[in-house]
C-alpha cells in the first residue's frame, strides 16, 4: 500500500515539473512590434535589420552587446523566453506509430 503511495506521488510530481518546464514557454503567434516583444533578448541586428535570438546575441551583437553592432529595442516582454530558448532541444519521442504495422 505504501509503494503505491509512493509511485503515485513520484508520477504526480514528474508530470507537474513536466507541465511546469512546458508553461515557461510563451507561444504568441499574434503580431507585436518591436525585438524582444515575443520575449526575445530585444536587440535588433543592424547590417541585417533582423531580430537577434539568444543563441546568436553574442555572435552577432557581441558579449556585452554591442551598440555599434545592434540597436537595444526593449519591447514590452523582452528577456521573458529566455529559460525556454536556451534549454536543449527535446528529441522527438521514439514511441511507434499508433497503427499497427502489416
């Protein structure tokens, strides 16, 4: 009885810090203006005129970035992705198709 105590509270908490790690991550795929507004690093890249990513900041703008190389537009949600864009990507689960196979 114990063990099945255990193993339910084990899945319970497993599956929120699951859906926890999923919730970080803000998807608006409505239109907003302005780097950093979908929760990006806010910096804008000036020979390309684009958005910067965190994972280029530093290539692109320079550590600390650089005002000669990028232009700091912080939109209203900039820096709010950050944990959800630089965590490792999640492979594709190897589970099998729900059909069975012939």
């Amino acid at each position: 009885m114990r063990l099945r105590g255990f193993v339910s509270v084990l899945v319970l908490a497993l599956a929120s810090s699951a859906f926890s790690a999923e919730a970080r991550c803000i998807r608006d795929d409505g239109f907003c203006r302005g780097c950093g507004c979908k929760g990006g690093p806010g910096w804008r890249h000036t020979a390309s005129g684009r958005c910067v990513g965190f994972r280029e900041l530093a290539a692109k703008c320079g550590d600390p970035p650089s005002e000669k190389l990028c232009v700091f537009e912080n939109a209203p949600g900039t820096g709010a992705n950050r944990e959800c864009a630089l965590a490792p990507a999640v492979p594709p689960p190897d589970d099998p198709p729900p059909w069975p196979r012939r």
